[in-house]
C-alpha cells in the first residue's frame, strides 16, 4: 500500500485576509493557501487566479463586493494548477486571460492535474461538485506581454521567464508598483516544483525584482508590503529553489539513487524550511522533479 500524501491529512481550516495595497489593488491571502489577486479598475475588476471551487470564489466575490460594486470582467490566470483554475465559473466574466504556454498546458496536463490536486488535497476543493465539468480554457491568450487598460488604470500581463511552470505570467500595475506573482514567489510556503524550470527560475525572480515592485502578492503566504518585504519574499524563494536544485545535483553527480537524493536533500533543507507550510507535500515532487 503506497504511503498517503501528507496534505490529505491536512483538514484545517484557514483565515482569510483581504488586505488593500494600493488604490487599485488587493490580496486574499489565506496563510499559506492558494492566493487570489484583485485589481479594480476604472471600469471592470480583474480577478487573478481564482481558487479552487466556484464555492470558493464566492467568498472572493463577497470580499470584492464590500469595496466595489464594478463589474467583474477578467479572469487572469497566472498558470495552469487546478487550485488557481477550477474556481474560474463563479466570477461570470467576460475573459479568462492566459498565456498562450498556459493554456498548452492545459490541454497538455490540466486533466491529469486536476485528478491529482483534488486527490492529494481535499481541503483545498471545498464543494468540488460545484466545479463544472471539463477543464477552464482561457477566452484569450497572449505570448511575452499584454496591456488592458481598465479606464485609465495600465494593466500589464507579463512572462518575465519560466520557473515554476512554463506559462508563468505576472500581472503589475506600473502606475501603483504592485505585483501578482502566482507562485514564481512564494512566502513561508515551500514552493511546488513539480512542473518547474530550476535553472530558469533564479532569472526569472532577477526579473521581478528589476521592476521594483512596492507591494507584491504570492502564490502562497501574506502579501509582502514595502521594498524590504518584497526583497525577502523573493529571497526566500530563490533560495529555497537554488539549495534544492544544488542538493540534487550533487546527490546524482555522485550516482545517488533518487530515493538517496531524496532523504539527503530532505535533511538539508528541513532546518531552514521545513516549517513552510506543504513541505512535506512539495519535497517528494521537487527533488523528482529536480
Ligand atoms: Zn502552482
């Protein structure tokens, strides 16, 4: 009998923070669960990434409407995971944007992807009978960057470089110098390196950092607020994904076996990282991965 997954043992419930960043920006953060991004523009909301059920998202549609009553018009997804997507029926918008990389990936994995995470994880798929069949296709896509203009509000949807997928996109608002960066960033949360790009990935964050973001909202974990917040979200990160990607190569330049590479990596990067929420979780598929 195979071992069950750590996160299926994982039933707690968490708190949710709505928390305002700028004139036009908001995070819900849920400590260390999946993260959703809102822009309200002059005219229309952006919702970014959308949770995991339409259940779900009906407590981020309750949150947008005590400070807005502004149409919900796009959906964004940051990439392809079935607890960023599923959720994407209840907004009831116009467009769902996704890179072009992203939506391959959904043809590409998306089934499978959604078996797996609704499997390992239950809690995350509160109400999964609400998730309609089939899989969430994006209405639009875009290949390197895309501007909306909501009214006068500069909207940028950009593939700064791979790293936790390949179709990652951030959206940033110039204007404000906030960022939503799906799980390219993540905060007291192990990242998830599943389908990921290690030697592209320290780039990528190089990227992020180059726009000077004030404020930026991860894929997991509180919003980062203020330059030295943001620094250490993305210097976490980047050093989480270097150890484990150094860990494993040197376990197989030696000729370690995966399981060897594994326990070694594991203990490596337990004393600094093991309380990130879904440790456990991600490790098994990072190294492998790796
Ligand atoms: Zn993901």
């Amino acid at each position: 009998m195979s071992k069950a997954f750590a996160s299926q043992a994982d039933l707690e419930e968490k708190q949710v923070t709505f928390t305002k960043l700028s004139d036009h920006a908001y995070a819900y953060t849920a400590e260390g669960d999946p993260n959703t991004g809102i822009v309200v523009g002059d005219d229309a909301v952006m919702v970014i990434d959308t949770q995991a059920t339409p259940v779900m998202a009906q407590d981020v549609i309750r949150r947008i409407r005590e400070v807005t009553d502004k149409p919900i018009r796009y959906v964004m997804l940051s990439h392809y995971h079935a607890v960023r997507v599923l959720g994407a029926s209840a907004y009831g918008a116009e467009h769902v944007i996704a890179s072009q990389d992203t939506y391959d990936l959904i043809g590409e994995r998306g089934e499978a992807d959604k078996a797996s995470e609704i499997g390992r994880f239950p809690r995350l798929f509160r109400n999964v009978e609400s998730v309609p069949a089939g899989l969430t296709w994006p209405t639009i896509t875009f290949t390197g960057k895309m501007t909306l203009w909501l009214g006068k509000l500069e909207v940028q949807l950009l593939q700064v470089g791979r790293g936790h997928t390949k179709g990652d996109t951030v959206v940033w608002l110039p204007q404000d110098r906030v960022l939503f960066s799906g799980d390219l960033v993540e905060f007291d949360a192990t990242p998830y390196a599943g389908d990921a790009y290690f030697q592209d990935w320290p780039q990528t964050l190089d990227n992020i950092t180059a726009l000077k973001p004030l404020a930026l909202v991860p894929g997991r974990g509180a919003a980062l607020q203020g330059e030295a917040q943001v620094a250490k979200g993305l210097a976490g990160t980047r050093a989480f994904v270097s150890e484990l990607y150094d860990s494993v190569r040197q376990g197989a330049t030696a000729g370690k076996d995966l399981k060897a590479v594994y326990r070694e990596t594991c203990e490596k990067l337990r004393p600094s990282y093991g309380h990130w929420v879904i440790f456990d979780h991600c490790m098994p598929f990072d190294v492998t991965s790796a």
